[in-house]
C-alpha cells in the first residue's frame, strides 16, 4: 500500500497586508490633510485660531484659502485616479489616462475654442465645452486605437502620446497667433495657488462623476474583458463606453478649469491599486480615491514647503514623480507588455 503526499501550498497573506495598506492610506490622508490648512506664509496656527478666535484673520484665511484648497486637493487627486482607471477599462490597458491619450489636450483646445468665441462666458460654460472637446477626443482615441493592428501593451499610449501632442500643438500655435498662450498657460498650468471659496465649487462635478463611476463599476468590470465577452452577458457595450467617455472627460474638464493640467497621476495610482487588490472595479475605487488623494496632497505640500515662501507648481512635482513610478511600471511589465 502506498501512501499518496498531498502538496499543499502556504496560502499567501494578503489581507492583512490590503489591511495595512488600507488603514496607512487612510491615516495619510488624515495626516497629511491636517498638514495641508496650516501650511503657508500667512500663519493659521491651531494657536492662531484660538487665540483670535472666529473673527480673526487667521479664521478667514482658513475658511477662504485653506479648507478649500485641501477640498480641492482631495477632490481632483480621488477624481483623476478614477478617470485613468476608467479609461484603462474601456481601453483595456493599463499605460493609459487622460494625459497619454490626448484627452487633455483635446479640453485644453476647447478651453481656447471658449477663450476666442466666448471671452465673457462664465467658468461652467468653459468647462462645458471643454467637456465636450474631451469627449471628442477620447472617441478619437478609441477609434485611432481599434484601427492600430499591433497593440502591444506600450504602443498603445504612444499613440494617444503623439495624438496628444497634434493636438496641443494645434492649439498652441492658434494661442500664440492669437496672442493667448499667457491666457491658455493659467488654465493649464497645474496649480492650486489660486484656489478660494468661489473657485474651486467646479470640481465637486467632479466629485458627482466618482459616484456615476461607482454606481457603474461592475459593467466596468465587465467591459474591460472585452466587447465580445461583455455582449455575451447582455450588457450593451456601447452604452457603458458612452458612460465611461462622459465620465472622463467631465472629470478631465472640471480638473483642468479648477487647477489645470496634472501628468501621470491616472495612469500611476491605478497601477499601484491593481498590483495590491486586482482589476476589480467596484472594490478599486475606494482604493484609488484614497491613494490619489494621498499622492496630490504630499506633491502639493511639496510643492509648498520646497521654496518655502515660494510655491512650485504642483504639476512639476507630480510630473517628476509620476514619471518616475511610470518608468517603473515600465520596466516591471516590460517583459509581458503584448
């Protein structure tokens, strides 16, 4: 009689390690959003507060500026990190946001369309047309992808990175003929220096399309394993790409119009979710709302605090950064990049 040997197979611990991860996301975004309404040139000190009390100059400066920059902060770094999960989805790839596909080139052109047609039109009419320039732009995208015959895991964001390009020189040239590049530069220039009350409400639309993406996770889900796959349980695919093309780009125009253009952060963070928790969608959106916001609010105390009392634009900080964890994610799936 012999005995058989069953090879059983230690069984990793990766819940207590998404437990972790979880609950450091979540004292960093306390932490850090505590750090972020007492730092400035102006002192608005917890003493300060106290000591003034609700009348004081300190008090007005935190409701005016400091709360909400940090709401803004917040807001636009949870938002971004949904867009590029979004788009990986639709795309099916996960070297692709906004930035590398020329979504936000496309609302930046629209952004001048509305500067030269419309000088006097109000924020939410700007951010309107530049909505519906993204969403031109990521239907562009999508159709120049579907028509490329080798998509291979890199070249895919190369072509939204040259598309993205045309574009933003197209709109380049007609701002600098139209003596409005210093005009177009404010609006695209990621910052949140110029974030008060009555300046930053825009990005709370934003806020809306996180909750559109959340109610609609799972046809996410289920559409980021292709259209066949997703037809074949029913679900209209068109439809769900619509939604998701909607989403991005509202997200893209609210972002651009309230701080500008911020590089790689929905292409990074959604990466670094999916290596912790997998693709699924509905259980990645907390995940990614919480980590983008964490990466914005440490880039923009960097940001503050490097030249301190001066302020680098937080595009500079997250663009060197951002790129940084790109070229990784590069090199890590660069060996089964097909």
């Amino acid at each position: 009689m012999t005995a058989t040997v069953v090879a059983t197979s230690t069984p990793t611990p990766t819940r207590p390690r998404r437990t972790w991860v979880g609950v450091l996301i979540g004292v960093s975004l306390v932490v850090l959003g505590a750090a972020s309404l007492f730092i400035g040139v102006s002192d608005v000190s917890p003493a300060a507060l106290l000591e003034g009390g609700a009348d004081s100059t300190a008090a007005f400066l935190l409701a005016a500026s400091r709360l909400p920059r940090t709401i803004a902060v917040l807001l636009v770094g949870a938002s971004l990190g949904i867009a590029g999960l979004i788009l990986q989805m639709l795309v099916r790839n996960k070297f692709v946001e906004p930035g590398t596909t020329g979504v936000t080139e496309f609302a930046t052109l629209g952004m001048l369309v509305a500067i030269v047609l419309w000088p006097g039109m109000a924020v939410m009419g700007k951010m309107g047309v530049a909505a519906a320039f993204g969403l031109v732009g990521t239907w562009v995208f999508l159709r120049v992808v579907r028509a490329v015959p080798v998509r291979q895991l890199v070249l895919v964001p190369l072509v939204g990175i040259m598309l993205g390009g045309i574009v933003g020189a197209v709109t380049a040239f007609f701002a600098y003929r139209l003596d409005l590049l210093q005009s177009l530069s404010q609006w695209s220039q990621g910052s949140f220096a110029t974030i008060m009350a009555g300046r930053y409400e825009y990005v709370w639309i934003a806020g809306i399309m996180v909750l559109v993406a959340w109610i609609a996770a799972d046809r996410f889900s289920v559409i980021g394993m292709g259209e066949e796959f997703a037809t074949n349980l029913g679900l209209n695919y068109r439809r769900v790409v619509a939604i998701g093309m909607v989403v991005v780009a509202v997200i893209t125009a609210a972002v651009l119009v309230t701080a500008g253009m911020i590089p790689f952060l929905g292409l990074v963070v959604p990466n670094i979710v999916s290596l912790i928790i997998g693709d699924n969608v509905r259980r990645a959106i907390p995940w990614v709302a919480g980590l983008g916001a964490v990466f914005v609010l440490a880039c923009d105390i960097v940001a503050r605090t490097v030249r301190f009392p001066y302020e680098i634009p937080l595009s500079v900080i997250v663009g060197i950064v951002g790129a940084g964890l790109f070229l990784w994610l590069l090199l890590r799936k660069g060996s089964r990049a097909h």
